[in-house]
C-alpha cells in the first residue's frame, strides 16, 4: 500500500499501480487525475493515518516544501513505515536539514549518475534540459543507522 501525498496529474501513481501497488493519491490541488482526494498532506495528523490505516509515502514534493514534507511523513508514520522522497541532490545540504538527517537519517540514497528531464506537471513539451541532479531520499521510520548511497541510470 501506497500514498502518493503530493500526487499532480498522478504521474508518479501511474507508474506505481502498473507494478501492481495499491496507490492512494492525494493532492492540495485537483489537478484532474482519476481518483485524487483533495488534501492538504501537511495538515493531516498521525491519528487520521492510523484510522485509514499506514501506507508507504512516495512523492515528489514542492522543492520548497522539501523538508517539511519529509518531516510530516515521519511525524505521521508508524516505525517500519517507508518514505520515498525524489529531491534535488542539493536536499544533502543546509543546517536545518543537517539536524533533520541527524535525527532521521535516511537508510539509502539514491542518486541519478545522470541528469534527469523533470517537468513541472508533466509539461514535457514545454520543459527545457537540466543541470540539475536528482535522487530518491529513502527513509525507513525507526531506522537509526547510516545512510546508504547508491547510484541508479
């Protein structure tokens, strides 16, 4: 069972549920995918979760809501619970978040050994290439040991 929070023109839950997950989309905004509820995941409590009961948590998140998102869906989760945030790579950075990770280390890190096409909404055609670096921050709630980190592509 997955949730994706922050789930757009659901993208990201087209792919899930074409490998066969469970997906619950969520978004502060209808933006016409099938099926979104429209929520505001950061105001969402740890007791509305544990009525509709723990899901992993898989987004791409407002970059400047990053550490935000990535403390709530810790704040709400259940130990055991894993969290999947695709962030810039610059996310590693910054004093603030250099307390979150201390706190919350993420067990793995993945990084792209390339530079990935990301398009706001998913308006590819209109989307110019990047410089920018991207990987899949993953943490498991409860884990205490050190990060990980792999390369993928």
């Amino acid at each position: 069972n997955v949730w994706e929070c922050a789930c757009g023109g659901g993208h990201l839950c087209d792919v899930l549920k074409k490998h066969g997950h469970d997906v619950k989309a969520t978004d502060i905004v209808d933006r016409g995918y099938d099926g979104v509820q429209t929520r505001d995941f950061l105001a969402i409590t740890k007791e509305e979760v544990a009525e509709e009961g723990q899901r992993d948590i898989i987004t791409n998140p407002p970059y400047i809501l990053a550490k935000e998102f990535v403390q709530h869906a810790l704040d709400i989760s259940e130990d055991g619970v894993k969290i999947a945030m695709f962030l810039k790579l610059q996310f590693l950075e910054g004093k603030a978040r250099k307390e979150l990770f201390a706190t919350y280390p993420p067990k793995k890190v993945y990084v792209s050994s390339s530079r990935l096409m990301c398009a706001k909404n998913g308006e590819f055609d209109t989307a110019s290439s990047s410089a920018v670096a991207y990987a899949w921050f993953i943490w498991e709630k409860g884990y205490a040991g050190k990060t990980h980190i792999e390369w993928f592509n």
